[in-house]
C-alpha cells in the first residue's frame, strides 16, 4: 500500500516541527506510563490491577472529553457520566449508577468483589482440580497479593495471642509453657507472638502443610524483636516452634498446657470436629481458647451480601458453594457449647456478638435452622474458653 504524500510542498522547517511537536492534547494526555500489564484474565485481576486499570480509563477519558473532534464533544456528558461511575466520583450525582467500593479477601483467589459470590464459589470449585492448592497460593501471592500479610494484620493477630496468654494467666495462672495451635496458616504469625510473649514452646499444627519459610520469616521480622535466624526448618524448630503438618491431633499427641486456634473450627466438617474436640481433651492440660466466625465469608468481600446469605439454603442448596478451599460447617453458637461439652469440656467462658440481619434474610431462612433462638442463629462470631 503506497503512503499518502500531500500535493502541496512543505518547508523543511514544518517538517521538522511536525516531527518535534505533538498536539496539546497528545501531550497532556499521553497514558502510556500508567497502562497496565496486558495478560491477566478479569476473573484474576488484583486490587492493585483494578485500580491501575481505572487510573488508565480515567486518563483515557480526560484525554476525550478535552479532545476537539464533535464527534467526541458531543458525547462529553454520557463520557463524564461513564467517568464518575468507573471512578467512584461522586457516585449520588449519576442517576442510575452506584459505586462499587473495593476491598480484598485475604482468603479468596480473586480481588475484585464486583465478580460476584457465585462466581467465585465456581472458582474455588476450579481449584479443587489437581494442583488447585497450588495455583490457588501462586493467585494470592502474585496476583491479589494478599501474602505476605500487610504489618496491620500481623498487628492484630499479636492481639490475638496476647489474648490467649491472658486467657490463661486468668483462669490457670502465670504464662503458659507449651501452646498447642490448631490451623496455624501460612506464616505461623500467632505462634511467633506467641514466641515473644514468652511461651517456651509452640507446636504449630494444620491438617495440610501450608507454612512457607518465606512468609514465616516476612512475619518474624515483624513480629520478633531482635536478631533472630530462621533460615530453615531446623532453626525454626530450635527457636521453639514445631510445626506438623499435615496433622490430625490425637489422644496419642505431646500434652500442652494451652490450645487455641482463631477463626479455624468453622472451616472443620461436623464428624471432624467432635474428633479433634476429643484430641484436644485429650492432650489440653490448662484450658483451650477459640475464636470462631459464624457469618457466610463469601460477605467479606462482597458487601452487597448479607453476612447471613447462608442461613437462606438448605444443605443440599448450599453444597455446590461449599468448596474445600472456602469451606463452612454453618454450626451455630449453641452447636460449639454442645459439642464443647459433649467432648468433656467445662466452660469457663463464652460469648457472642450479634448480628442485624434484614428482613429479606429473616423471612426466608431456610427450615433446618429456624430451629434456633434469634440471638443464636444470628450471631456474627463467639469466643469459647473451656477447660
């Protein structure tokens, strides 16, 4: 294809200036420094990503609205209606649009909460494939970022140790010498502060070997004062951290004075559950501690969704949400006191926080929990200490 060439000379100096000079509008408005990476699928796009992504669109937009063309003038208002709504300018001024605020699930495998619920049970179900695990830690780390955790997480599940030695200091007296973890993570955060308050020694148990070093040294630099080395498994476990996994606790395991475990028990199937019950009475000497979450975790990263949209299906509905990797027994507050009990356990506290759930989730609870009392059934999270 031949190049169109003008009919008309042109001086040596407006074709040098038309080389040199780009229009105003070019150069104001010129994205290419903020575009971000091509490649990512919209189901995987991170926090980071989306909001990359709306920076560029909003620049891309600037650059149309200021442009000249009628074409693109007479479209400014649907462009600056389209602007504030991908933005999340001003959202009340845009009849007909309403702002998705953004926030991050450390526990799905996609950041963006406008995917909707459903959708990411069906990728959770995605990740039950073989290799799912894998892929599901290579999609937090890489692409929601939601590992190594942020200093303000750390920060509160110090607190959360702290609150198991002063459960104990409380009921037993003094600092307990060996604490038994139950669903220890990926970075081992609570033993190590565990570690700091003074427990000499903290064994670390999951049912699937999840802990990385990396992430347990990303946690130790913040959590541990002093120069401590945990380079390998071996120095970890010198340090005074054991961890086992995969693991079941048994009647058969080292006895502790404490076990604990935040936010785990929920996550454990009902048969499983009065199995690992009957282990920690077994090999709990001073008293077990637990916080547990009893709303739909689906809600944390979906504000839209009522943190009771379980409650509105029967098991055989909800079993295709109900992955391994987002699992939920849906046990409710007096069903953790029952089994706590039945276990052998006497219990020294418990307490819950309620809940406001809508009318739309009260009128349509589903027929196997209408059982309940109010305040059980809608209870947000609970605290159960018991020796």
């Amino acid at each position: 294809m031949s190049t169109w060439r003008p009919n008309f000379p042109i001086s040596p100096r407006r074709r040098r200036a038309g080389r040199r000079r780009r229009k105003p509008t070019e150069q104001a408005f010129d994205c290419r420094h903020i575009a971000p990476a091509r490649g990512v699928s919209n189901l995987l796009r991170s926090e980071s990503f989306r909001r990359d992504h709306e920076r560029f669109r909003r620049c891309k937009l600037n650059a149309l609205v200021k442009s000249r063309q009628p074409a693109q003038v007479a479209n400014r208002r649907r462009l600056r209606i389209k602007q504030a709504a991908w933005t999340n300018l001003e959202p009340a001024r845009v009849p007909g649009m309403t702002a998705v605020p953004c926030c991050v699930d450390p526990d799905s495998p996609v950041g963006c909460l406008s995917m909707g619920w459903r959708l990411k049970a069906m990728a959770f179900r995605v990740l039950e494939m073989p290799g799912g695990k894998h892929a599901h830690y290579f999609l937090q780390r890489h692409v929601t970022r939601t590992w190594p955790r942020p200093a303000a997480t750390l920060v509160s599940l110090q607190n959360i140790a702290r609150r198991v030695v002063e459960d104990y200091a409380r009921h037993v007296g003094g600092t307990p010498s060996s604490v038994l973890e139950i669903g220890a993570g990926r970075d081992l955060a609570v033993p190590l502060g565990l570690r700091r308050l003074g427990v000499a020694k903290v064994i670390a148990s999951d049912v699937d070997r999840l802990a990385r070093l990396d992430l347990i040294q990303h946690a130790a630099r913040r959590i541990l004062t002093g120069d401590v080395t945990l380079e390998s498994w071996e120095h970890l476990e010198r340090f005074g951290v054991c961890y086992r996994a995969p693991h079941d606790v048994t009647d058969t395991d080292q006895k502790v004075d404490c076990s604990c475990s935040n936010e785990v028990l929920e996550h454990i199937p009902p048969d499983q559950l009065v199995r690992l019950l009957a282990g920690l009475r077994a090999v709990t000497i001073g008293i077990t501690t637990h916080s547990i979450d009893y709303s739909d975790h689906y809600a944390r990263s979906d504000s839209s969704l009522s943190r009771f949209n379980f409650l509105k299906y029967d098991d055989a509905q909800w079993r295709p949400f109900n992955s391994g990797l987002q699992y939920v027994n849906r046990l409710r507050h007096s069903d953790y006191l029952r089994l706590f009990r039945e276990a052998g356990f006497a219990i020294l506290e418990e307490s819950s926080v309620l809940g406001e759930p809508s009318a739309e989730i009260v009128d349509n609870v589903a027929p196997r929990f209408r059982q309940y009392e109010p305040a059980d059934l809608f209870a947000l999270r609970g605290r159960i200490v018991a020796q």
